[in-house]
C-alpha cells in the first residue's frame, strides 16, 4: 500500500506478519536523477514482495536509488542487502555499525540476562523466536556513515541527520527545515510506545532516549514520520506523552523496590504492561525479554540518578532503593 505525503515523497507500508508491530513503513522520495528510500523491513518475503510492489507501483528505479536506514533493528535494515544495487548508496550509522561488528553473539546477552534474573534455561528456546535472529540480513552492503547535521539532498527536499540515541545506539532521524518535516524511525511512535531495552551496563539509554527527546523537541515540526502505525501531526504533546510515561514507569519501578531489592527480571514481573495477557506467567517468552531489558533500563537511569543501587545476590544483580 503506498500513500503520498508530501509532492514526491511517499509511504510504502510494510505488513510484518504475526508481529505485534503489524507494519514497518518505509518512506520512499521520488528524484528526477536519484531516489531515496528510508528503512526497508524484515528479511522475510512478505516484506520484500510488499516493497517491491511499492517502488514498482511508485516508479522508482531500484538501480538508481539511495538507501537511509533510521537504525539496525531487523524490521529496519533487514531487506537493504535484497534492494540495494551496485552503485547505490546506504547511508548508516557508525555506533551501530561498531555493534555489528563487535557482535559478541547472543550468549553475552544471555549471560546478561540471566545476571539479572531471566530464567537462563528459558533464554535459548525464547531466542528461536527473535525477530532479530530469524529474518536478520543475509548481507549487508558497504555502508554510508551519516553524523549528526548532514545533509542528503533527493528530490527537493535537504533533509538533515538528527543523531538520536536511546531506543537503539546510533539511531538517526531525518528533519527537513523548510517543509517542517521529521522522519522519526522510532524515537518518536504514535500510538505505541518505542521500547527502551538496556543490555550493557556500560550504556543508559533511558537517559539517552529523554535527552533525545528533549532534542528533537526543540525542531520546528508540523509533521512527523515514524518508523511504525500512523503519522503524527502534534509532535509536542506526543514527545512530552512520551516522556510524562518514563517518568510514570520510573515512579513504578521505585514502587516495586519499596518491597525489598529485586533484580530486573522480577521488577518487570510487577510492572504493568500493555499486553493481553492475564498475568506474568502468560507473557511469551520473548515479551518477558523485552520487558525485563526495559526494566533495566529503568533501573540503569535510577541507578545513574542515585535513586537505586546494586546489591549482589549470589551471582545476580539486584537494586535497592538508596
Ligand atoms: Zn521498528
């Protein structure tokens, strides 16, 4: 399905198959000489049938098109090796292409989760299922690192690098001064929240992702373009929803640790989230992940508050509250 936004810039939406997300979208700007494409979907082939039916329909030639991919999650960057041809550009991120090159594979982050509390027997059977592992990439090609305030110019339009970090180490959004424009990835979502995970303790995202906010807070914006669902056309009060809710969750988090130190795991075990489930023990596997990384976050940015502090348990990692 393609929309036009804007003269010459277009939204292909990406179905994602039994995926909460639904649909990844992919924004594509038609040039007299050059196209640009912004984030591609996962590598499976509903995705690269959807895509392939968009640029066709949309008459964008795949030889002479650009790539931009917002950051390195699977639904994003999955499909750039399948588009991209020689000769074209993709432009990227240098913290995340650091990441994958420095891929230490999944047991560290195995071994990250088990130290906080994640069931370590549970982790291998969960991990069949990641989206990230089953439709990640088969190739990547030689990549374009952008910095923040470069510009790529297609098809009228100057957009600029915004480096935004937080839901992902070197996500970039584009922002378009004169058309008041910003393709958001997924710093900024509409009606879902973008997921903070921390898996290292050497990072804060959550402090990351608010700074960020906070940043592209600051741009002139009419619309935005996010990586996911609708577009948002009042990005004031959807980043200060965004924030006002890491600051509820926050709050929750120190609620929980008002009963005696836990680690990660059996935080998120007592946060509440937006999933059909009936209780803790009903979540799949996977969204235990996601929410137990997200629960480190939390803890990351209240530790780096002084708010809480670790307390080892054996070989565990739990938090207190200071
Ligand atoms: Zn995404």
């Amino acid at each position: 399905m393609t929309e036009e936004i804007r003269k010459g810039l277009f939204r292909i939406e990406v179905p994602l198959p039994n995926n909460p997300l639904r649909s990844v979208n992919c924004y594509a700007i038609r040039g007299g000489d050059r196209s640009l494409i912004i984030d591609t979907g996962l590598n499976r082939p509903e995705c690269l049938q959807s895509i392939r039916q968009g640029v066709r329909e949309l008459e964008i030639d795949l030889a002479k098109s650009d790539f931009f991919i917002t950051h390195f999650h699977t639904d994003h960057l999955g499909l750039v090796g399948e588009l991209a041809r020689e000769g074209s550009r993709v432009y990227f991120n240098q913290p995340e292409l650091d990441w994958m090159m420095n891929w230490g594979g999944w047991e560290v982050m195995f071994d990250y989760g088990a130290r906080n509390g994640f069931p370590r027997d549970q982790l291998q059977s969960a991990f069949h299922n990641h989206p990230g592992a089953r439709f990640a990439p088969t190739r990547i090609p030689e990549l374009q690192i952008l910095s923040d305030g470069d510009q790529l110019r297609f098809g009228g339009y100057t957009f600029r690098a915004v480096s935004t970090p937080g839901h992902s180490p070197g996500h970039i959004c584009l922002y378009e001064p004169e058309r008041k424009l910003l393709i958001s990835g997924d710093h900024v979502l509409g009606d879902i929240t973008p997921n903070i995970q921390c898996w290292s303790d050497e990072h804060n995202p959550l402090q990351s992702y608010l700074d960020n906010l906070d940043k592209v807070r600051l741009l002139e914006t009419e619309l935005v373009l996010p990586g996911h669902r609708g577009l948002i056309s009042d990005p004031i009060k959807r980043i200060d929803e965004l924030k006002a809710h890491h600051h509820r969750r926050l709050n929750e988090v120190l609620d929980v640790l008002d009963g005696g130190p836990a680690h990660a795991y059996r935080v998120a075990s007592r946060m509440s989230w937006d999933i059909e489930a009936d209780s803790w023990d009903d979540f799949p596997l996977m969204q235990k992940w996601f929410a137990t990384g997200e629960a480190i976050a939390h803890l990351r940015y209240l530790e780096e508050k002084g708010a809480v502090r670790r307390k080892p348990e054996g070989t565990d990692t739990a938090y207190e509250r200071m």
